[in-house]
C-alpha cells in the first residue's frame, strides 16, 4: 500500500465528507484549549529575541473541513489576548498547513474569505496573517531549520508512514483479540520508528524552545489485543467477510490488507520521546470520555451507529476503495451501521485521546 499518496479523508462537503463528520475531533480540540493557552504563552514569553515580530505556526495533518480553520482562529484569538495583556508589538503570523498531497486544500482556501471577514468583524486586524498549504508527509523534512515557533498536530500522528511489514493477520485488517503476538509487535515497533522520526524531523524545524503539541487517539489497556482497542476494526473486518460470503470481496483481498494506524498507551509514547531526546515532555495526559456523551447529541443507538460509521467511513473510504473498490463502500458502511447499532458494542465504545505538549531543547 502506497500509504503517502493513497491516505487522505474523504474530500468535499458530501454527508460522507470528513469535513461533515469531524464533530467529534473538534470537541477534543476543545478539550485541549487550556493546554493550549498554555504552550503558546510560553512560547511568546520565552522567545530570545523580542524585537522579533514573527510567528510561524504549522498545524500538521491538517485535514480539510471546519476543523483547521477552528484550529487556527483558537491560536489567533489566544495570541491577541497575550498581546492585550503584555502590551506587546502585534506580529506578522505565518500558518502553514500541512497534509498529504491527496488533502482537499481547495475546501479550505475557499473557506478563507469568510473566516478573514468573520476574524475582522470580531475587531481582530488580520492584514498581517499570512495563510498557506504545504503539501507532503511529516515524515519528511517540510520546512527551513529553527523556522517554526509552534508545531500543532491533531489526530495524525497515529497515521503510519506505512503498513507493518511481513505482518501475518489472516482474516484481519488490524490488530484484533485473535491475533498473532508478532502483529501488535510489528505495529509497536512500526510507531517507534514513525514517532521517533517525527520528533527528530520537528526538533530541526523548530526553534530552541518551541512548543508542540499533539493530540492523537490512544488506549488505556496495556494489551492493544483487548475488546476496547479493536472492537470497531473488528467490526469492520466482519463486515468484509460477509461481502466474501455475498460474492462481492475476495478472501485474499481481506488478507493482504491492513490498516497503517497504532493508538499508543502514553507510556509508550513517553518512552519514545525520552529515548529520542529532542524534547522535554512539559504535559503528558489521557483523557477517558465517553463518546455517548461527549461525541453525540442522542440516546438513541441507531443514531449514534450510523454517526459512527459516517465517521468511519469519512476516515478510511480512500484506502478501502482503493484495496477493494468503490463498488463495496456503500454496502460496507451500512453493514457496519448495523453491527454498531447493537447496545452492547455502544457499551464496549471508549475514546481516550492522549495530549501532550513538548518543548523543543
């Protein structure tokens, strides 16, 4: 699988779109406000050089849809409260946004206009805000050394540069409860060398003191082989063997295919960026929330399935058409809906995304 030009979210404004079904992530970027606040703060406040009027700020993974512009309007709105309550020169702000080539950019250019009108109209002089895509994988180098003053990234990271390799998981897409000890492994070891590029790649873009902050889907459970990592994948899967059973996929199809994604448990994280060295871990947290509540404005379990699976859907689409075609997707999904609809997989359902705000050394 070619994951860096197969891998993006669902593009447009469709029902199927992740920029309709990104309700949920942009709750946790709520969430995460007060870390936030924070990390930007001292950024500012610890700058060397104050006659600087410069900010660059990259959101990585960006996505498309009302949740990077959201992103960004928090970080203006934070930045003139600092400025208001120092007395400090306003800067010239550089936001880069960054996503892999297949990100649907264009959706969020054309959203511009009406977020800079919406900006100014709120008494917020923008004319010094400067707003650009930077297509590619942050597994790469993507911009100058010492460039960036903050680094912001949710729900991306848990992307891998790839497909585990040699993975044996016949009959599954991912780690699930049946699996062999060496796929959880593979995946492990894949995310430690995902995430430690990561930070290696962001530590030379930044500068001496910089803050990042990331947010990424975790787990609590130490075993990623536990019902609460792989119930929804699972389900997945068991809805691609009854397209087997229906004629529509094939066996083998199921076989050779994988999703390149790892929630982490946060100490395996914090093990990574203390073996990697870059940056000194300012917070670390999981929060455990439950997506009945938080996520979903209903009671009703058909409801909070079919949500689900348009989130599912908007989140890995491409990489299931390309694999199993596009003549699978529809069916898929509904059966999925389904399967979620039942009370006692809601039961099973846990979100617990990890923060963390790092310091760059």
């Amino acid at each position: 699988m070619d994951v860096k030009n197969i891998l993006h979210m669902n593009t447009g404004e469709s029902d199927h779109s992740y920029a309709k079904n990104s309700t949920s992530q942009k709750k946790v970027i709520s969430k995460s406000t007060p870390l936030l606040e924070e990390a930007i703060r001292e950024t500012i406040l610890s700058r060397n050089d104050l006659s600087t009027t410069s900010f660059k700020i990259v959101d990585l993974g960006c996505s498309s849809g009302p949740n990077t512009l959201f992103f960004i309007s928090k970080v203006l709105d934070i930045v003139s409260q600092i400025h208001n309550q120092e007395s400090m020169k306003k800067f010239e702000f550089e936001v880069f946004l960054n996503d892999l080539p297949g990100n649907d950019f264009n959706l969020i250019f054309k959203s511009l206009h009406s977020f800079y009108a919406e900006k100014e109209k709120s008494g917020m002089s923008l004319g010094s805000c400067f707003i650009s895509g930077v297509p590619g994988s942050f597994y790469e180098r993507l911009f100058p050394s010492k460039s960036l003053n903050f680094v912001h990234s949710s729900f991306a990271v848990q992307w891998l540069s790839k497909v585990p390799s040699n993975l044996l998981n016949k009959g599954n897409i991912h780690i699930a409860e049946n699996s062999h000890p060496s796929v959880p492994e593979a995946y492990l070891k894949q995310f430690q060398n995902d995430f430690s590029l990561f930070l290696s790649l962001r530590s030379k873009e930044m500068m001496s003191g910089g803050r990042m902050i990331l947010t990424l889907p975790g787990r609590i459970e130490m075993d990623p082989t536990s019902k609460y990592c792989c119930y929804i994948w699972e389900t997945l899967s068991k809805c691609l063997h009854e397209l087997v059973d229906e004629g529509l996929v094939k066996e083998d199809d199921i076989d050779s295919f994988n999703i390149p994604l790892y929630n982490p448990h946060e100490e395996e994280i914090r093990k990574i960026i203390d073996m990697e060295g870059s940056f000194i871990i300012g917070k670390l947290e999981t929060l455990q929330m439950n997506p009945r509540n938080t996520f979903f404005d209903s009671d009703d379990e058909n409801a909070i399935a079919k949500s689900f699976a348009k989130l599912g859907r908007a989140l890995t689409e491409p990489l299931l058409a390309s694999h199993f075609g596009d003549h699978i997707i529809d069916n898929l999904f509904s059966k999925f809906a389904k399967h979620m609809s039942k009370k006692s997989l809601l039961e099973d359902i846990k979100a617990t995304p990890i923060m963390i705000s790092l310091i760059n050394k």
